[in-house]
C-alpha cells in the first residue's frame, strides 16, 4: 500500500471508519491509515481498528484541560505516521485553529475533513438527521466538508442527498443517511485526499470545486 498517509480522528461507533478502510482495501481509494486516535477509551472504532491491524490510540481529554493542550497531545501521539490530512469519523469534539493551523496548506486551506450529517449549511451542530427528521425536511443528505475555525462551516466539498417523505422516524433517516455517507466520504476522499480540487471564493464563502 503506498497511499496518502492519513489519521482518522473518531470518538464512536466508526462505520465511517470501516467504510474509508474498505475503501482502501478494495483498491478505491489511495491512502494508508496511520492510526486511529479516539478521545474516549471505550470507543468501539479503536477495536475495529485494532481487528483491521492498525495503530489504535487513545489519547483522553483531562478534566479542565484546555482543548488545544489534548490537540497537542494528540499531535505528539500521531508524529511518527506523518498524516497529510486529518479524517474526522464521528469525532465529537470542537477542533480549534491550532489544530487546523497544523494541517493548514500551503494553498491556505485546512488538510482536515469532516462529515457532518445534513445538507450544510442546513442543520449544522448535533444529530443532523434527527432534526431533519423533526422540521418535516423531505429531503435530508450528508456533507463532506474541510474543517475550519466555525463549527460545521468550513467549505463544501461533496453532498448526498435522499429523500425521507417515508421515514417514520429519526431512526430510519439516520440509518438511509449513515449509507449515504458510507458512499460519499471514500468517493470525496479519493479526490480530496490528492487535492484535486480548487477552493474559490464565492462573496465571504470559500467553495470546494473539484477538477
Ligand atoms: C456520522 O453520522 C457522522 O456524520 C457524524 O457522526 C456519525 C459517526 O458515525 N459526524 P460512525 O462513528 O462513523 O459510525
């Protein structure tokens, strides 16, 4: 394997995680999973990475320790691999600017991608799909996004969209939405990862446009 070094960043449940690693398996997508980083100890995506044979780490947030102080840990930790980008897979923690300091290029944008569960900028913050599922939206989708300094807001990169006029409850939006993401974010990857793409700027908004 001779991919884009990469560490996911991820605090859950990581079917993203499996979906970037089969990826990667299958030959779809270009890139070497350094390690998995994980801020909670019992996050079951540090086992599914250790079943996959690769590095599982748990770098814990300590009480009232400054986020950018746990970041500086995490960067320690994760030196050895030499990640170009930062994958966040269900990280459930607010990254601050030195973080996206250092995976910021030379181009001027962030090497650290995310995806966020709904159309963004529609139902930024937690549980996307159940507030689509609970404002009656008939259409909800996931976003694959760089990370920037405001939550939930750095530039679009790639959307899936499906409709939920028959979805009787949050459970079953989420449930379209997580196969929707386990689509999208190997497919954006494989060409936000070699950074074949553009960022332009559309009034005050940057904008991600593939080439
Ligand atoms: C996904 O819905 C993702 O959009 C959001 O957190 C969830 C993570 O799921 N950021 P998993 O841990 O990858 O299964």
């Amino acid at each position: 394997m001779n991919g884009i070094p990469i560490v996911v960043l991820a605090s859950g449940r990581g079917s993203n995680f499996e979906a970037i690693h089969r990826a990667i398996q299958t030959g779809g997508l270009a890139a070497e999973i350094g390690a998995v980083v994980s801020d909670r100890r019992d996050a079951p995506v540090l086992q599914k990475a250790k079943a996959a044979g690769i590095s599982a780490l748990s770098v814990l947030p300590k009480p009232s320790e400054a986020r950018a102080l746990h970041e500086r840990r995490i960067l320690e930790a994760i030196r050895a691999f030499s990640p170009r980008f930062l994958v966040l897979a269900g990280y459930m923690r607010i990254v601050t600017p030195e973080l996206i300091g250092a995976f910021r290029s030379e181009r001027g944008y962030s090497r650290i991608v995310n995806i966020h569960p709904s159309l963004l900028p529609a139902f930024p913050g937690l549980d996307g799909y159940g507030q689509a599922f609970r404002h009656g939206a008939k259409i909800a989708g996931c976003t694959v996004h760089l990370v920037d300094t405001e939550v939930d807001s750095g530039p679009i990169c790639a959307q899936q969209a499906f409709p939920i006029v028959d979805c009787a409850s949050a459970e079953e939006v989420e449930k379209r939405g997580l196969k929707a993401e386990h689509e999208l974010y190997p497919a954006a990857l494989s060409w936000i990862l070699p950074e074949k793409f553009e960022v332009e700027k559309r009034e005050e908004r940057l904008c991600v446009r593939p080439h």
